[in-house]
C-alpha cells in the first residue's frame, strides 16, 4: 500500500478529523483512509442521474420536443427582445 505525508496541517482540522474519528469509532488513520477514499470514488447523484436519463432517452428511441412559442417583443433574462 502507498503511502503520504501530510505536512502543516492547521491544529482546527486534525482535532476535526480525531472528533471524526471517535464519532465513527475509528482510529485516526482509519478515518483519514475512508475520507480519502469517499473523496475519489463518490459518485455525483446529479452526474448519475443525468447519465441515467441519458441512457433511458436512449433506449426509446430519444424524445422529441415542439419547439418552444415566443411572443413578439418578449424580453429575455439577458435583456435582449425577440423582434
């Protein structure tokens, strides 16, 4: 297994961390290690969910939308109006 070192880590975040620690009744080390790996291989439930729409788009065939009306003189967020 690899190995780092972690050097000047602020007094606040290393108490944080052993709070964390006894909270998850962990060592430390075992806490620092299951941040660490939550940190890189979370999922983003927002990224999975439009990976998930994505490939169910995909399996009917895809979707087709009207396109939407617009009024004459309609004024849009950025400011701009339609002619």
């Amino acid at each position: 297994m690899a190995q780092i070192v972690v050097r000047n880590l602020p007094y606040e975040v290393m108490d944080g961390l052993r709070r964390r620690a006894v909270q998850h009744d962990r060592s430390l080390e075992a806490e620092v290690r299951a941040i660490l790996s939550d940190a890189v291989t979370s999922v983003d439930p927002v990224v999975s969910w439009l990976d998930d729409s994505a490939a169910l788009g995909e399996a009917v065939g895809g979707v087709d939308l009207p396109e939407a009306a617009r009024s004459a003189g309609s004024v849009h967020p950025d400011g701009w109006t339609d002619p």
